[in-house]
C-alpha cells in the first residue's frame, strides 16, 4: 500500500511582521532629519492588508517606499508579496500611493502552476483547492523535485510551501 504524500503550494504575508516593518519605517520617518517636517505619512491597515503612503512629491514618495521595503526585506517578506500602484496626486498637492499585500494564489495563477507542473510530467497529482494548490505523490522525492522546480520559476508572487507531509 502506498502512502500519498503532499505539501500546499500557497502565497502569503505574515501580516504582523508587515506591521512590524511598518512600525519600524514609521520611526524612521519621524527620526530621520531629512524627512522629518516633510508632510509625509505612511498608514498600514492591517485587516485591508495595505499600505499608504503620501508625500509631498514623487522623490519624497520613492524615499519613504525605499524605507518601507527596506524594513520588509529585514523582516524577511519577499518584495513580490507588496504591489504598490502608481504614484497619484492627491489633495494638497501631495502624491499618493496604495500598496497591497499578497494573500493567496488567485485562480488564474493556480492554474499556470498546475499547468507547469503537468508540462514537466511529474509523477504527481494538483488540486486547486480555493487559494492553495495542493500536490500530492507516492514519491517524497517526487514532490521535493516539484519544489525545486517552483523555487527557479518566477511566477510575480512569493511562494511557499506547506503542510508538508
């Protein structure tokens, strides 16, 4: 009798350690000399999982991102994970932008991984179950190919692998 074994291939953001970055660039923000009276701001809405930021211009606007992303890459949060839109004037004469995290593979992102995954005829089957695809397999070797196989692609959304088992 063989044993299936299986992980979940899924696309999350721990949204605290988000926060956490989040905290951290908003006192950097208020320390840092040549930012500190420039009117800009940056808000996190943890349930939305989004951040925003405003700034007097679009230079301003780059800084404080950099900073942000800085304190998300030290967080360990991949930078795939955080799409922010395009810079937009707001009241003021300030510029707005809105950056969204991650949470779950959409369908049609599923889907390509599935396909990918059946292209290279490996010895195992995909489900699309809601936001995670899960790949099961007789072969512990086998799924840890599949794994191999989607770290090298690039698929514009961090992945991770869970409930390996």
């Amino acid at each position: 009798m063989a044993k299936e074994f299986s992980f979940d291939c899924v696309s999350q953001v721990d949204i605290q350690e988000a926060d956490n970055a989040y905290q951290q660039a908003k006192k950097e923000l208020s320390q840092r000399y040549d930012l500190k009276d420039s009117g800009s701001t940056i808000d996190f809405d943890k349930a939305a999982g989004k951040v925003t930021i405003i700034a007097p211009s679009d230079f301003v606007l780059g800084q404080v991102r950099d900073i942000f992303t800085s304190k998300l890459v030290k967080r360990n949060i991949d930078l795939k994970a955080c799409n922010f839109s395009k810079p937009l004037a707001s009241s003021g004469g300030n510029v707005t932008s809105v950056g969204t995290f991650v949470n779950g593979l959409d369908k049609e992102k599923a889907t390509q991984i599935n396909k990918d995954i059946k292209a290279q005829k490996f010895k195992a089957k995909t489900q699309i179950e809601g936001d995670k695809l899960r790949i099961s397999s007789a072969s512990k070797d086998t799924l840890q190919d599949v794994i191999v196989f989607l770290k090298n692609q690039d698929y514009d959304v961090p992945l991770q692998f869970v409930n390996y088992r």
